[in-house]
C-alpha cells in the first residue's frame, strides 16, 4: 500500500470545510455534517487511499506525537465546575505527562465512586478548583469529552484548597481540612500512589 500524500502542506483550523463525503471518508480529527467533512483540530491535512479506494481525510496536530488519552489511562485533571449529576473537569496530564491541549472530561455521579453509588453527592467529592486523579472509561464524544472515574481507592482529590485559599490536608477518604482554619470540607480523597504527585 503506498500512502499518497497530497504536496504541498494544507493546514486547517477547527470548523473548515474540508471536502464533500463524495471525495472522501472522514478521518480521525475531523467530523461530517450535512454530507460534508470538516476539522476538528487545527494542524495538517492528510489524505490516503487504499487500492484507489474513496481517501480517508484525517487532520493531524503538528506534533502529533502529543500523547492522547486513553482508554484505562490514569489522568490528572481540574475541576470546571460541578452540578447536581456530573463534575466538569480539565484533562492536564496522563501518567506524568504534560499535554499541550487540555482535553475536556466529565466525572458523572455514579462513577465518583464504588461503594454506596446512590448516596453520592458531587459537591461533597469535587468543588471547582481541584486537582483530581481519575481514569478514563470511555473516549466520549466528538467533543472529546472523555468520561472519567474516581472509584478506586487511588483516585480522587489530591489538591484541594479551602475557602481561604489555602491548601487543604486530607484527614479520612472523605474529608480534607484547611491548616489554617481548621474547617472541614468533604471531598472524594484520593489515596495518593507517590508516582502520580506533581511537584
């Protein structure tokens, strides 16, 4: 199979019309609608055919050696912002490293964690702000919204600042308190494996 590679270079920016679903199937980094293909990334076009097949169009980032998250990859993430059902967060890092894009990802409430799923509350697990360790279950959806879970007991909070802004010290798997003011504040702790602190 020879890849053919169109010359020169195209770049393309998220949203930009690519080409019709007659001249092309879509390929990773882009999405159809309305019979045409479009691009989700900003980075270089690609096109390749098998045996003069219809060419697969996928759209590749620049260093395309960024490291995606994966299925049962343990993520450090932030928290956006919380609701009734689910915890936004931030995807920062998977394993120890850094990503240059920070992928979005949702914690819903019967993934916080493993025991007594019914009575979980969200606001007494995450609040805005914290630094959580989670593991991806599934790759989600064109949004790359990955969705994300804290049931184990090493997963959860690692950072956490009170509402004085000072960073909390966790005290049990469901609470951290704040060193200066001594008030508790509920939270999913997670059990830190010392390979996962950010310095």
């Amino acid at each position: 199979m020879v890849a053919s590679m169109a010359p020169p270079v195209r770049y393309c920016i998220p949203g930009e019309r690519l080409c019709n679903l007659e001249e092309g199937s879509p390929g990773s980094g882009t999405y159809t609608r309305h019979g045409y293909i479009f691009s989700s990334l900003a980075g270089c076009l690609t096109k390749t055919s098998e045996n003069g097949a219809v060419p697969v169009v996928s759209v590749m980032r620049e260093t395309e050696s960024q490291l995606l998250p994966d299925v049962g990859a343990v993520v450090t993430c932030k928290v956006s912002s919380i609701n009734s059902r689910f915890a936004k967060v931030h995807i920062l890092y998977v394993g120890s490293t850094p990503l240059k894009n920070a992928f979005r990802g949702t914690i819903r409430k019967e993934d916080i964690r493993a025991t007594e799923k019914d009575k979980v509350e969200i606001y007494k697990s995450f609040r805005p702000g914290d630094i959580v360790l989670a593991k991806v279950i599934s790759l989600g959806d064109a949004q790359s919204n990955y969705l994300l879970t804290t049931a184990e007991n090493e997963l959860g909070v690692v950072v956490a600042h009170s509402e004085s802004g000072v960073q909390m010290v966790p005290i049990s798997w469901c609470e951290m308190q704040c060193p200066k003011t001594h008030t508790k504040e509920f939270r999913k702790v997670a059990r830190v494996q010392p390979e996962f602190l950010q310095t």
